[in-house]
C-alpha cells in the first residue's frame, strides 16, 4: 500500500524519496537516451562536481520528482496529469523543503520558456525531445510573462537547475546513486523544518 503524503514526516521523507529512485528509477524518461534516474542523478552529479550549492544540486536531484507523484498515496497519475509534474512534484515537497527547492521543482519546465525568450542560444541547445516538450509547454514566453518570472526571488537557482535539467541526458555517464545525496536532501529537509520552529 502507498503511504499516504500526511503520514510522512521529515523523518522518513527522504527514504521514501529513495525508494521512488531504487524502485523506478529506471523507467523511460520521455525519448531522451536516459532512463528517469539517471536524468535526475546525473543533474545533481554535475552539480556536485562543479561545487554548486547544496540548494541546486537536491533541486536538480529532485526537480523531476513529479513524474512519480502517484507513489504518494493521495496522488493518482490523473492527479500528475492534470497539474502538469512540476506542480505535482512541488506540492508533494513542499512541506518538506525550503521555497527554494520547490521553486526549482514548480518552474524548472517555465525555465525552458524562459531561457528560448531571453537567450536565443539556449535554444540551439535542447534535444529534439526538449524542443517537442517546449512546443506542448506554450513555447517561448513573451515579454509580460518574462516580466514576470523575473520577480522571483529564486530565479537564479531556478535558471541553475534548469541548465542541470538540460544537461543530465548523457547515455555513457556514470553517477552515484541517491544514498550518496541523501544526507544533503536531508539537510534541507532539517532547514525546512527549523525554519517553521
């Protein structure tokens, strides 16, 4: 039986966020050449290597999380479908984790629109998988809708995550597995938590 979202705490959420990876981790990640635990892992292992903080390497980790959403038992794939997996994926975290993730999470797919308004080159760069998603996601933003974004105040994590999404797609790349990241999402978790005492 699924765990219902309001019998986890900050005590167990992060082993429960493990197991969706050692469980399913490695189905299709929408035609790209990496299943959906690589693409995750491999964001969060670029991050690391290139001394990120620790905010973008768990939100790069976790920004996808909402395509396993129906694991919590309050969600139903429907429930992912019709909210679109970023806004799945950041109510599932967010009385877990600081703003910062859930942003990272929410408006990783608004990123992509953002970066093809603001910087044509950004465009050149996305896979043919990207470019099919980006054209279902409203394609680039216009400019009140670029105003817009800009006003949030994670906008640079975000934008940071975002290169980590469009990067993480390398067949031959060799990742750690989530326990290595765990103490880290932990560490954010415990944040989250000190924050609201």
């Amino acid at each position: 039986m699924k765990p219902d979202i309001n019998n986890l705490s900050s005590e167990t959420i992060v082993d429960f966020i493990g197991s969706i990876f050692d469980r399913r981790g490695d189905e299709e990640y929408l035609g790209e050449p990496v299943n959906m635990g690589q693409h995750m892992l491999q964001g969060a292992t670029i991050a690391e290597q290139n001394d990120q903080p620790e905010e973008i390497i768990v939100g790069a980790l976790l920004h996808d999380i909402g395509h396993f959403t129906s694991e919590f038992g309050t969600f139903t794939m429907n429930d992912t479908e019709d909210r679109h997996h970023e806004d799945a994926g950041a109510e599932v975290l967010e009385r877990f984790f600081p703003s910062v993730i859930t942003d990272c999470v929410r408006y990783h797919v608004a990123a992509k629109r953002y970066l093809c308004a603001t910087r044509p080159e950004y465009f050149r760069r996305l896979s043919e998988a990207s470019v099919h998603s980006l054209n279902l996601q409203g394609g680039p933003m216009d400019a009140d809708e670029v105003a817009e974004f800009e006003k949030n105040t994670n906008l640079e994590q975000i934008i940071a995550v975002r290169y980590l999404d469009d990067a993480g797609k390398r067949p031959d790349m060799e990742t750690p597995d989530f326990w290595h990241f765990a103490p880290m999402v932990q560490r954010m978790v415990d944040r989250h938590s000190a924050a609201r005492i």
